[in-house]
C-alpha cells in the first residue's frame, strides 16, 4: 500500500469525522424514540455512523454516498465551507439510507434493520430520513446561501427521487411481465433510473453546491449516471454468479450491495419473485431455453443455469462498456484540472 493511498484514507477519515458531527446535529432535532431508529438505520454496515474498531480501513469507506459530494464540491471549490459541504454530503446519505430501506421492504427483503424493527418502523424511519434529506440542504439558507440556490439543490433532489422512485415502480411492475418480453434497453432503463439517478444526484449535486460551471456540472451528472449503471450491472452480475457458484441457495440468497461498500445480510430471491435484472432476460433469450419452447424457464434446471451464465457474462461487459464511458466523462473532467487521489479512489479511478 503506497504512501499516497494511507493519506488518502486518512483523509477520509477526517471528512468522515466532520460529516458524523453534522449528521449527529441533525439527528439530535429528533424525537429520542425516533432518533434511535433512525440512528441504527445509519449504523448499518457502509453507512455513515458504522461504528469500526477504530483501525484504518485500506477498503472503500463507511458513508460514501456522504463522501462522494463533499470531495467533488471541495474539487470544484477547494476553500467551500465545512458546514455547507458537510449538509450536502449528510442530505445524500440520509436519501440514499431511506431508498435502501424502502427497496428491502419493497423486495421483502428480510434485512437485519427489518427484522429488529419490523415493517411499520422501517417505514416510518424511511420517510424521516427523506425529510431529515431536505432538512439538510433547507439549514444552508441560514449559512449565507442564497434562497435560489437551496431552491436549486432542493428541486434537484427531489428530481432525483421521482427518476429513482419511478425506477423502482418499473423494475416491481416487471416481476409480472415475462423475462421473455422485456428487452435489453428496458432493463438497463431501469438501472439508469434506479442507480443510474441516485449516482448522478450525488456526484452533480457536490458540483452545484460549489458553483461549477455548466459543462463542469453536466459532465459529473453524465458520469455520475453511467457509473451508477454499471454498478448496477455489476451488482446482478454478482448477485447471480454467488448464487450458481453455491455461495447461496436460491431460496436464501444473499445480496451485495457493491459501490455502497454495504453487505446486507438479506434473504433475497430475485429469480422466485420474478426480478427481470438484464442477465435474467438474456438468459430468458438463450438458444438453450428456446429449444425448451417453454413459456417460463425453470430457474433449478441445468439448461437455465447454462444461459443465465451466458447472461451473467454479457452483462458483465455491457458493465465495463459502461464504465469506460464514465471514464471518458472523467477524463474530461480531469483535463480541466487534476482531481485529486481521495476522490478518484472513491470513483473506482485510480
């Protein structure tokens, strides 16, 4: 480990420090019985407040999704106010912890924070996270920031949450639809949607925040998209492959949310429910399940594991596709000016 990648996550670190005070502040506007929900919802592994031994993690860093605006906005503006930088970084954390905890519901997914709080208080702790999301960028009008600005931030948020919310209610509405019928542009306009607007919220707003330019803004917001894509990808890819490899069982498998650096120990079953991720459709596609002429696969057969391997690997390059393209935005981004080693470790670009 070179000396440059020590610093670096040294440095994260210290902005992980600034952005739990600012987080704690926030939490404190809370009901004591509220705020201790809430605040294990933000201890869960990769998120924020995960409590670590305290050792120096050489991994991708708790409370990314906070990290990610903040070091894009200290880019664009190196002498930004902690107290701004920290209320852009906490607003998207909170948003992205209350879409995470509305997709396990959603999917039934039997997550440790589900099951420790059931149903009812997921989703309650949910719509408080979202608010607590406009809360924070609401608490820079005070801060010397203009109120067209704020209005700015708080309208790009919320765009975002409708993109992301109507994403969802596709990738749900497609559980009823054959694998058969739906096509490669559909599902990866459901990525785009679900990942690809929540990527592109956190990387765009850090820019906004800082007075970017124009073309500097729409660069992060394309790369931010086209990396959230190609997690997502790279998500089901995984997902699918630990399963076949015997990692999980299909009625309890085991989802990995990547670029969040979250494991969340959830019993999943993507392919009993019917989740129409690009691999499953591509499988559905196979030369090895036509010759069945069947109107649905049978997910434990032979010949389905045969063709969801072949999803699994086209999949994964349409990922990487994906992901040189975001990378052509970074470079250009880059040609600009330098971006410095935190940042690019955290993009995956170093």
């Amino acid at each position: 480990m070179s000396k440059d990648r020590v610093s670096s996550f040294r440095q994260y670190a210290a902005q992980q420090a600034l952005l739990r005070e600012r987080l704690y502040r926030i939490l404190a506007t809370l009901h004591p019985l509220l705020r201790s929900d809430v605040q294990q919802a933000l201890e869960d592994k990769g998120k924020l407040l995960f409590q670590s031994d305290g050792t120096i993690s050489l991994t991708l860093p708790t409370g990314n999704w906070a990290l990610l605006p903040l070091l894009i906005a200290r880019y664009v503006n190196p002498f930004i106010d902690d107290e701004v930088v920290s209320s852009v970084g906490v607003a998207i954390e909170c948003f992205v912890c209350a879409l995470d905890l509305l997709d396990d519901v959603e999917d039934e997914d039997q997550t440790p924070i589900v099951q420790k709080l059931g149903v009812a208080r997921t989703l309650n702790v949910s719509t408080t996270l979202l608010m607590l999301a406009h809360q924070a960028l609401l608490s820079l009008a005070p801060q010397h920031i203009s109120s067209d600005r704020v209005l700015h931030l708080v309208q790009t948020l919320q765009s975002s949450a409708l993109q992301a919310t109507a994403g969802q209610h596709r990738d749900l509405l497609a559980e009823q639809t054959s694998a058969k019928a739906m096509t490669d542009e559909e599902c990866i306009e459901i990525a785009a949607g679900k990942a690809g607007a929540i990527m592109r919220l956190a990387c765009v707003i850090g820019a906004l925040v800082a007075l970017a330019n124009d073309t500097l803004c729409t660069q992060f917001s394309e790369m931010g998209e086209l990396l959230g894509i190609a997690h997502q990808l790279d998500n089901d890819s995984h997902d699918l492959y630990d399963l076949l490899q015997g990692q999980t069982s299909t009625e309890d498998a085991v989802g990995e949310t990547v670029y969040s650096g979250t494991v969340t120990r959830s019993v999943k079953s993507d392919l009993t429910r019917g989740k129409k991720t690009l691999p499953v459709v591509l499988a559905a596609r196979s030369e090895h399940l036509i010759r069945e002429n069947s109107a649905e696969a049978d997910i434990y057969s032979e010949e389905y594991k045969t063709a969801l391997r072949e999803g699994i690997i086209t999949t994964w390059g349409i990922s990487l596709l994906y992901r040189e393209r975001a990378h052509d935005c970074f470079q250009k981004i880059e040609a600009q000016k330098p971006i410095a080693l935190p940042l690019r470790m955290l993009l995956g670009f170093d």
